[in-house]
C-alpha cells in the first residue's frame, strides 16, 4: 500500500483538495439529524413556523451543498485515478521494453497483457473509489461519534455495543476476500494467455479439427474463473447482510434505552430521532469502507503482480535513459532511449567473437556461469565459437537446423549474453555498452518479418527520427518494392493488416529490407532472409543486396547454398562449433560438411548422411 501511495505524490494536491472536500461533506452529513432534533424538541412544542422554516430552508441548503461537493469530489478524484494509471502503464510498458528477450520466451503475451489492463484496472478503482474516499468515510465516522457522545455519551455507549460484532466480522471477511480476489487475477491471467495463443493459431487449430477440445479447456479454465468470483461475492453477500443486521440491532438499542430514559424525562424525543439518524448515518460509511476493503483487497491482489513485474531488474547495461528513469514514472518523456547513450566509438563493422559459450538456460543478472561446471554438465548452444569478420567482408553461415547460426545473430543484437567469452564490434566489448548502441549500427533482415497495423511508411521508418521521407522512398526503390507500394490505393500511407496480412510474403519480405537499409548501417544481416519468397523476388533481392552489400559487412545464414556462393567466407556450423571455413570452391574441395550439404541440395544423393 504504501509502495502504491506514493504513485499519489506528483498529484499530492489534488488530493488535499479531495479529502477537504470529503471532510466538508462529513460535517454536513451531521447537520440533518441536528436539525431534526431542533424541529422536535423546539420548533413543534413552541409552534414557531418561522424557526420551521428557517430549519427546512438550512437541511435543503446543506443537501445541495453536499450534492455540489460530491460532484467535485467524483471529478477530483476520478481525474487522480487517471492520471495515477496512464503513469502506472507508462511505466510497465517502459520496464517491459527493457527486459531481455529470454524473459519474453518465458512469459505468455496475454499474462502481461493482464498486467498492463486489467490489473492497471484494478489499481484505477482503488485510487477513484478507494483511498481518497475512505478519508471520507473515516471523518464522517469520527464526525458522527463526536456528535453522539455530545448528544449524550450513555445512549451513545449504548448504540457502540455491537461495534466488536461488526469488527469481528469485517476481519473474517477480510481474511476470506483477498484469497478469493488472488486467485481472480491469476485465473483472469490464464484466460487472456489461452485465449492469445488459440486465436494466434487459430488455423492450425481448425486445420487439425481440434474446435472441441480447445474448447473444452478454455470451459475449464472459464469455469474456475467463474467459481472465483461467486466465491467473492458469496463473502460479499453474507457480509453486507450481516451489517445491516447488527445496524437493526443498534436502533433496536437505541428505542429501547432512549425511550424508557425518555419515559423518565432523561433523554428528549428529538435526541432519540437524531441518534436513529445518526446511526443509520454510522454504519453506512462502515459499509462502505467495508466496499472500499473489497476494492482494495482487488488491489493489492493485483499491485502483486505488477509490482513483481516491475521488480524484475534488467541487466545493468539494459538501464538506459527511458520515461521510467526521470523521477516520475511514465511521465516525462522527453529524456529519449538515446539521450546521452553512449556510443562504439568507430565505425566500419569489423566483427569478433571470442570463445564463446551459450545456452539458454536461465540468465540471472550479474551471475558468472563460470561456477556452473564442466562444459559437458550444460547443453550448450554454442561451444567455444572464435571467429573474426573485418569490415565490407560477405559472411555467409550454413549447417544444419539447431547447429547455432540465429544464436549468433541473437548475441550479436544483445538478444541475449553469452554466458562466457566476448563479443566485439570495432574493437569494444558490446556487453559494456547499452544495446541500443550496438543496434543502431546493424540492419537486421529475419526470416518471419513482422510489421505492425500502421502504414507503409511508418513500418518503414518505424517513427526513427534520423530516417527522413526521402531515405525511405530511397530505400523502397533500391530493394524493389517501390513498385508494389505504388500499387496500394494509398501507397505508402496505406495502413497495413495485422502483421501485414494484406500484402504477400514476398513484398512482406522487400519491405523488411527497406525498414533495415533506410537507416544506412553499416552492417547488414539477413538470417534466411530469402526463403519465404518465390524466385522472382529473390533474384530481385540479390540484386538489390549485391549493390547494398558493397562497403558494408555483411552476415548471411542460409540454407539455400546457392544464395551464398559469391561470399567472402563461409562457416560452417556443427552442434554449436565452427567446423570449417573457407569459400565456397575450398569448402567443397575439403569434401567435408559443406560439400555433404552441397550434395543433399543440388544433388539429392540418398546415400549422403
């Protein structure tokens, strides 16, 4: 709790404001009872209709100050709430953006999806209906039992008799709610990750006639969501009843105390009626701040959840300069991912990989693998990989499915770290400098291109300040497809479908290089970059990559020999190890893995293994 008041901090006075609201509406709310008992023991005995009708005239003025006080009061603290959430969502989706990859390998897209809405949602009715509100309901108590006590302090002891009763009770419905309401985000969570990945799959789904027991899973999943929430509401229901039960109990005391006194003379009729309007008064706030528990304990079921989200630290290199660093969360984003970066101080692209081990096991910040044992304890994904590429070098690396050639690629972005040995680009270790430092210098051509639901020129772009119109039409033309754009009703404002949906793999593909070549880096990779197109376009794209490799290092996997055969060089992976090198004339007069990957393809040989 005291982790999400300080989200309150930047707004500390509108909240002031609030609760001075709240507690000038807590005051008014003492006024109708008084006013009552004025009306019976002065106003009716005496017969005076002018002091009548001044009291009238006073009730309904207080009522509608009180009805303008609660309509600022809803806008206050509505606003607060928002502001409160947009900071909140800023500031997970900044954290999120700078985790490493691996996280998201191991997290399910709906349960952060979760996070960021409905458990933000959560948060948002706690800071709207919540916390500045029980300030509220907290006064008008206090409020209450000073103006009972002042009335007279016997027939108030009497009415405070069933206040254990009602404490025992909110404690067990206390302790009941919070489980119900934990296990409601983590079932909420569950379905939100079902539901992601069966409509992200969904052809494969139908393809294999598999409707019905998706179906019956998500059911189960559904129906332990609903059990869930009635079992909240079970709580819900029997505590409410339970109040109003012990609030008909306390003006049972109040008529059979205050009228045998009365009886006596020692209490008047008004005080009577004003004690049964004050308790009626009394336990309204505690049924509310009974609500408002319920609200809360929603809350911290699901501040939880996105606190240890935002708990999860990056790698220390990862902490750029983002929104979530500039004193208030998500607020201020002036202060770019770029602002004061540091930066590799050359450039050309020469490239070096020395001894490098990896695998993709958990990675725990600041942790040395070297305590993990013998190599031969770990599946490692690559063994010992020691290579260098000098700038304007054509690399091209092969090997079979699983033998590390994307592993390299992914080290080399800072997808990941390797967990022993270094890697360096112009001569500095890219582990000490933020990614972005290192990404800025690389344009990278995979093979599932992803685009977003924009348009052409922003996927082009993808809002890159130092990448200008005119570089993006540029780039368009030298990959080819210029022409395909044109053909949109819009161009290159067209907005696309998700991912891209209405344009073919093959323009999907020559708009990934125009994104990666408009931004002129000086190292390119293509990781089977022309695979998932027809032979058209890729001749298209080797023509366009034979003049944009020129100057430029360039990395290329591949499983087409036959794309990479004017290469400088060319590696030849094997379970993680570099098993030869060479050019494509050499490799085949070694008559080793590549030359049996050269025969498989263009040979077909059966007797090949």
């Amino acid at each position: 709790m005291r982790r999400l008041l300080a989200y309150l901090k930047p707004y500390r006075w509108h909240v002031a404001a609030a609760v001075g609201i709240l507690i000038a509406a807590s005051g008014l709310a003492l006024i109708g009872p008084w006013l009552t008992k004025l009306a019976i023991d002065q106003a009716f005995p005496a017969g005076d209709l002018r002091f009548l009708g001044l009291l009238a005239s006073v009730y309904v003025g207080s009522l509608l100050l009180a009805a303008l006080l609660e309509y600022a009061r809803t806008l206050l603290t509505t606003w607060i709430g928002q502001r409160v959430m947009e900071d909140l969502r800023g500031q997970i989706f900044s954290h999120m953006q700078r985790l490493e990859l691996a996280f998201f390998d191991r997290t399910p897209v709906g349960r952060l999806m979760t996070r960021v809405t409905s458990d933000v949602e959560a948060l948002n009715e706690m800071f709207t209906s919540g916390v500045v509100t029980i300030f509220g309901d907290v006064f008008t108590i206090g409020a209450i039992v000073t103006a009972m006590l002042i009335l007279d302090w016997r027939l108030a002891l009497v009415t405070f008799t069933v206040l254990p009763l009602v404490f025992a009770s909110a404690w067990l419905f206390r302790t009941r709610v919070r489980r119900a309401y934990r296990d409601i985000r983590l079932l909420l969570a569950r379905i939100n990750a079902y539901l992601q990945e069966r409509i992200t799959g969904m052809s494969v789904i139908q393809l294999f006639r598999q409707e019905g027991q998706t179906f019956e899973r998500f059911d189960d999943i559904n129906r332990d969501y609903l059990s869930a929430h009635l079992k909240s509401i079970t709580y819900y229901a029997l505590f409410f009843p339970t109040v109003e039960i012990l609030a008909a109990v306390a003006m049972a005391l109040i008529i059979w105390y205050g009228g045998s006194e009365s009886l006596r003379g020692a209490i008047t009729v008004g005080t009577i009626a004003a004690f049964l309007q004050y308790a009626r008064r009394f336990f309204r706030p505690i049924q509310d701040l009974s609500e408002k528990y319920n609200i809360l304990q929603s809350a911290m079921a699901s501040s939880e959840r996105v606190f240890k989200l935002l708990d999860r630290q990056p790698h220390p290199v990862e902490s750029e300069p983002s929104v979530e660093d500039s004193g208030l969360p998500g607020v201020d984003s002036e202060s770019g991912a770029d602002a004061g970066v540091p930066v590799i101080p050359t450039r050309g692209g020469r490239i070096e990989f020395r001894h490098v081990w990896f695998h993709y096991g958990e990675l725990e910040s600041g942790k040395d693998d070297e305590d993990e044992g013998d190599a031969g304890e770990t599946e490692w994904v690559l063994k010992d990989v020691t290579f260098t590429v000098e700038p304007g070098q054509r690399i091209a690396i092969v090997g079979a499915t699983g033998a590390g050639k994307s592993t390299l690629i992914n080290l080399l972005m800072r997808f990941y770290r390797p967990q022993r040995g270094t890697i360096l680009l112009d001569g500095t270790d890219i582990s000490t400098v933020p990614a972005s430092a290192v990404r800025k210098r690389i344009g990278l051509v995979l093979q599932d291109v992803y685009l977003f639901s924009d348009t052409v020129l922003w996927n082009i772009d993808l809002g890159r300040s130092e990448v200008s119109e005119d570089r993006v039409y540029e780039a368009a033309e030298r990959v080819g497809v210029a022409p395909y754009v044109d053909r949109l009703s819009a161009g290159y404002e067209q907005r696309l479908g998700e991912r891209g949906s209405n344009l073919s793999a093959g323009e999907r593909q020559l708009l990934s290089f125009a994104r990666a070549l408009a931004g002129d880096p000086d190292l390119l990779i293509l990781d089977e970059a022309t695979s998932a197109v027809d032979s058209e376009i890729e001749a298209q794209i080797e023509r366009a990559l034979d003049e944009l490799m020129q100057g430029r290092t360039s990395l290329v996997i591949a499983h087409r020999l036959s794309t990479i055969r004017n290469a400088d060089r060319i590696l030849v992976m094997h379970h993680g190890e570099i098993r030869e090198t060479g050019t494509h004339a050499e490799l085949l007069e070694l008559d080793g893995l590549y030359a049996r990957l050269h025969r498989l393809q263009f040979a077909g040989s059966p007797s090949v293994t």
